[in-house]
C-alpha cells in the first residue's frame, strides 16, 4: 500500500458565532515503533488544548479508512477542512 497517496492528516473546524461555537478536530495517522498503525485525535475547543485519543490499528488501510469516515460524519455535522 503507498500511504502517500491517502491522506494521513485531517484539520477540520466548526466556528458558528451566533451560537459561540468555535470547535476543532485534528486527526492524523503515525506508525508506532513497533510496527503498528495508531489513528490520533484531538478534538476540543479552539485556542483551547483539546482532548486526545489514540487508537492502534494493524494496518494502515484501516487507519486511513477510520480517518476518511470521521472526516465524513464531522463534516455532516458542519466541519469544514482547513488547508494549510
């Protein structure tokens, strides 16, 4: 698999200021040193250190697969990507 043509970083935001919402979520894929894949997320308020998880997947298609359908789901709910 060339992980290089799949994204492995993800920065999506949720600002609405008549309601005062100002949200981030960062999600990225890394390799761990013992070969496994671990999905990163951090999630919380902007300006604000977020909440973090870290979840190990045996390959990275299925980390690639878990970002790709977060990104969905967040950007159902009003998430737009941020390029940088």
């Amino acid at each position: 698999m060339q992980l290089d043509l799949f994204p492995t970083y993800l920065h999506l935001r949720c600002i609405d200021p008549a309601s005062n919402k100002q949200r981030f979520y960062a999600l990225s894929i890394q390799r761990t040193l013992f070969g496994e894949w671990v999905f990163v997320r951090e999630w919380g308020r902007i300006g604000v250190s977020g909440r973090l998880r870290s979840d190990l997947y045996p390959s990275a298609g299925r980390a690639v697969d878990a970002l790709l359908e977060l990104g969905r789901q967040k950007r159902r709910r009003g998430y737009q990507a941020v390029i940088s």
